[in-house]
C-alpha cells in the first residue's frame, strides 16, 4: 500500500541534528538534514539531480551542501547556488525541500505538497509544558517491520498480557473486554482492570502492593502517533474514569515513522506525572519500557516475516481486532484519497443503489 504522504512525521529528537549531514529515510524516501547556522532544522532530498550521489555524501559549506562528486552547491531550501565550470544556474538544478518543525524537543517532517503543511496539526498535547508533569525522551525502536503493523499494535491493548508479562500486562487482563471509539480523527481502545494485582511497572513507581485500579487508553491518531495513557490507583479510592490524574498516571508516546514497507522506526518517549524531576526514575522507566518494545520488536518482526511468505488461508479477525480494524480502515481511506483525483462536479445523481 502507498504511504501517505501528506502527514507530519517524526524525523528524530532534537538532539540528533546539529551541523552534521544525516542521512535518513521516510516513507521510502531518502532525505539529508542538517541545522543551520540559524537553528533552524532542514530536511533536502538527498540526491544531486547530477549523478544522483546522495548529497549526504558531500559536505557543509556553512548553511549550504556541495556535492561529493562534482561540487554542485545546494542551500537549505533546496536551490542550487553553484555550479562549478559554468556561470548559469539551470532553472532545474534544484533538490526538493521539505517542511520541519521543531517542538518540544522533537523534529517533525512533512513528506507531502510543503504547500499542505500547517504545523497547527503537528501532534501537541497539554502536559509537555504542564509543570506537574514530566517529559522523558527515551530511544529510535528500529523495527523490521511494516509501519501499519506497529501502529496496529499500539491500539491492541490485548496483547500485553501474553507478550509484556513481567512490566505492562498480568493474567488478571486476559479476559477483560476492550472498548472501542473514536474521538474524532484519533481511534481509543481501552480497558479497565479493577481491583486487580498491580503490574510490575506500578509495583515499581506506584509503590502498590495491594490490589488497585488500572486502566489502559491506546490513542492512535492518524496515520501513526500513539498515545498509552495508563496508570492505576489504589482499589480502594474506586477511581471513576475520569479522575485519571488522582493516579499514577503515564503516557507512553510512540511516533511511528515509516522508512521503507519493510523497515519502522519507533520513537518512544513518555510523559508522567509522578517521580517529577527524578532522572534516576526516569532511567529505571526506560529500562523497563526496552524490556517490553524488545518484547514487540520479536513478535512484530517475526509476523512480518511471516505475512511476507506464501499464504495458504486467509488470516482470520478476532472480537479483540476492533481498534486495528477501524485504523486500517481509515488508512485505506486516507490513501485513497491522496492517490486518486477525484474531478466528478456534483450532477444529479445518476446511480441508484436498490435494496
Ligand atoms: S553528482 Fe552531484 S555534482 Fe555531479
Ligand atoms: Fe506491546
């Protein structure tokens, strides 16, 4: 299936660009990034329309590259400002230029028409600038595997308690039935397990030993951030499911971001609102939350190489597959849309669809 094209993507922490070229690819295609004098973030095809070296493979001349073959001298938006042995500068001696914006630490890209991009719908929530809460950015999950199946996984709350045993899911979930919505363009699945035994992430930052209130939200907004909120809360405060903050509470983020139909990258990090401040809490999260994405990256891997092999049957869905269904779903739609062309003026209708 094509990638949608016209989405903000996480392209990396704002730790990972400086004055170095970086080479990376999303949704198929390649791209050089690199930060100018001026802070800005810019993002360039990363293929000299010359002899298509990549331009990575060159080198900074201040805010602009020159080529690593012929010296062809490209800026940040992308104009070619040199070409060495001649005066003229072709009109189409240029690479595309993409869209960046930077915020809350995060560099997002936009692969699609730079005309489409409004940064009012980069993905933004209240708690990275709420003082009660704390931003922990943690790692790139490379996963081979396609995109649509690790998003897919981040609306399936009914997994963790067969793949995360010892960290984000217990026996005690198995069987609790998982709602399904939509609140407008993001998909919710969600569960509560009440008066359960803690897991072991909330027996190590909750301080639980008794039985508590746990709750699990998998928002998955289009076409690939997800947001966990999950927490819990003493069994015996009957916490309604509104009043999530009087818990310990977490939100995992994961930007999903396709590299190729085979290749993801996961950027994960979490918001919470315990152990405020605390960098060594923040360590043991980390750890723990690699305990459970190495869990996913095996299981996801291994599905992909499995769907990528000959299929005797179709595979089957199940009650639990409701998220997963809606995503794919709108994915399909979203493509539809952005690869067809649709040039019909509204006529009176034509076709009648009879019962
Ligand atoms: S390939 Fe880039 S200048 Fe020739
Ligand atoms: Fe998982």
């Amino acid at each position: 299936m094509p990638f949608i094209r016209n989405a903000w993507y996480v392209a990396g922490w704002s730790r990972d660009f400086g004055d170095d070229l970086v080479a990376l690819t999303i949704t198929g295609q390649t791209l050089v990034m690199y930060r100018t004098s001026t802070g800005e973030v810019v993002a360039l095809e990363d293929r000299c329309p010359h002899r298509q070296l990549p331009l990575s493979k060159g080198k900074r001349i201040g805010d602009t590259i020159q080529c690593g073959y012929h010296g062809m001298t490209f800026n940040g938006q992308g104009k070619c400002t040199r070409v060495p042995g001649q005066d003229n500068l072709p009109a189409s001696a240029y690479v595309d230029a993409y869209a960046v914006h930077e915020r809350h630490g995060i560099v997002w890209i936009w692969m699609g028409d730079p005309t489409l991009a409004d940064t009012d719908t980069v993905f933004d929530l209240p708690e990275f600038s709420d003082p009660a809460w704390h931003a922990h950015q943690g790692e790139g999950l490379h996963i081979e595997a396609n995109y649509l199946n690790v998003a897919e996984n981040l609306v399936d709350p009914a997994h963790v308690s067969f793949v995360h045993p010892t960290t984000l899911g217990n026996a005690s979930s198995e069987n609790v039935p998982v709602h399904v919505s939509t609140q407008g363009k993001a998909i919710v699945a969600w569960r509560w397990i009440r008066d359960a035994p803690p897991i072991g992430f909330f027996q190590k930052f909750g301080g639980f030993s008794g039985n508590v209130d746990r709750w699990h939200y998998y928002y998955l907004h289009l076409p690939s951030t997800a947001v966990i909120d999950f927490g819990s809360a003493d069994a015996a405060l009957n916490l309604p499911e509104d009043d999530r903050n009087k818990g310990v509470r977490i939100f995992a983020l994961h930007f999903v971001t396709p590299v190729t139909e085979d290749y993801t990258i996961d950027h994960w990090m979490h918001l919470r609102n315990t152990a405020v401040g605390d960098e060594a809490a923040s360590g043991q999260m980390d750890a723990m939350f690699k305990i459970a994405f190495a869990e996913d990256k095996e299981i996801l891997e291994a599905c992909h190489a499995e769907e990528k092999r000959p299929q005797k049957r179709k595979p089957i869905r199940i009650a639990i597959d409701k998220g997963p269904n809606v995503y794919r779903k709108r994915i399909r739609d979203l493509v539809e849309a952005e690869t067809t062309e649709d040039l019909g003026e509204p006529v009176a209708p034509t076709f009648i669809q009879h019962e």
